[in-house]
C-alpha cells in the first residue's frame, strides 16, 4: 500500500481516539446487556454527570441531568447516556423520536477549538454546548451532514482527560469478569478510589 504524502497530518484533525455512545432509557437493564452479552467491561458509572457545568441546548441554557456509564472494546470507548431527568437535552430528543441505542460518535482533539471550526465551516451544526465553571467550552454536539448522518461530539483530550480515560481502559484490559458495574456519585470520587492506578 502506498502511502499519501502528507495525509497523516490531516488525519489527527478529529484525534486518534473514539467514543461510540449509546442513549439508554434503563441504565440497568444496558449495561446488564453489556456485560453479560456483550462480555465488555468493567463499566465505571459516575452518576453526576453534569458536574455543574453550564449546559446550552439549541440556544438556551438547561438543566440536564444525566449518568454515564464507560468501559473500552478495545481501542473503542463504549458509553452509556441515562437522562435522569425531563429537561432539554439532545439524549432526550433521541429517545422521544423513538429511538435508543447507538446516538453520538465522540471524537477527541488536541486542538478542540480549531476542529469545531472546520466542522462548522464543513456543514456541521453546533445544537448543545457544556461550558466549565470558568465559562470555557469544553464539550460540542453536532448535527451533522447527510454523509456522516449521527451526532457527533467533539470533546478537548486534555491530560486530565487522558489520565481518567486511561485508568477506565486499564480496568477494562485487564477485567476478569468480577464487579461488571463499579459505581461511583462523580469523578472525583472515581479517581479517588485509585481504580485502574498503575
């Protein structure tokens, strides 16, 4: 195979990670499905998600609330959406169209500002937003093109980032089928644990 001069300095535009991410009425009930018949695991819940971050939907600032549920297939981030209350949210939009499942493809940049620019210069349309305390965005959704036809999510890899992923994909390498859901209220508190330290 020959290679493209010059194509693998385009390819880390969107990283070299990816996230496929999956909205979910039952949280059980997934990631029971997950583990047990997909054998992938362990997942590591945080259940406050939203970590009072500033959230904008379509234009107006909501209150989601919200779980997620990670583990790794793989070089594959597996993540589980659980809305856990009724205000506006896109995973909430999912699931009143009918659907589940399969909602959103994450990709994870160094430069995050400038890949949401081209995606925007590229047709894709930004429809929520979380902001950190500091009032910096850190989180994109968008509606995306015909050709790529899924949400994609558009997230910072910052070495905090990298560290909590890391430590999430050390457990799932080397899990032996014992404690599948591993339960934390926040990140702190995941990271606290020292689970997946090395």
């Amino acid at each position: 195979m020959t290679s493209v001069p010059g194509l693998a300095n385009h390819l880390p535009m969107l990283g070299r990670r990816v996230q496929l991410s999956f909205i979910v009425a039952d949280l059980d009930a997934a990631l029971r499905y997950w583990t047990e018949a997909m054998k992938v695991g362990p997942f590591i819940v945080i259940e406050k998600s939203a970590d009072n971050r500033r959230i904008v939907h379509r234009g107006r600032d909501t209150a989601v609330e919200y779980s997620l549920a990670f583990s790794y297939l793989g070089d594959v981030q597996i993540e589980l959406v659980h809305q856990t209350n009724d205000a506006p949210s896109p995973f909430k939009e999912f699931l009143e169209s009918g659907r589940s499942g399969l909602q959103h493809i994450a990709f994870w940049p160094e430069d995050y500002e400038g890949t949401c620019r081209h995606l925007e210069q590229s047709g894709f349309k930004e429809v929520c937003a979380m902001y950190l305390r500091d009032g910096t965005r850190n989180v994109s959704y968008y509606e995306t093109p015909d050709a790529v036809g899924t949400v994609v999510e558009i997230v910072p890899m910052t070495p905090a980032r990298t560290a909590y992923f890391g430590r999430i994909k050390t457990l799932a390498n080397t899990w032996d089928g014992s404690r599948p859901v591993r339960r934390f209220v926040n990140r702190e508190a995941f990271l606290a644990s020292g689970e997946g330290a090395e």
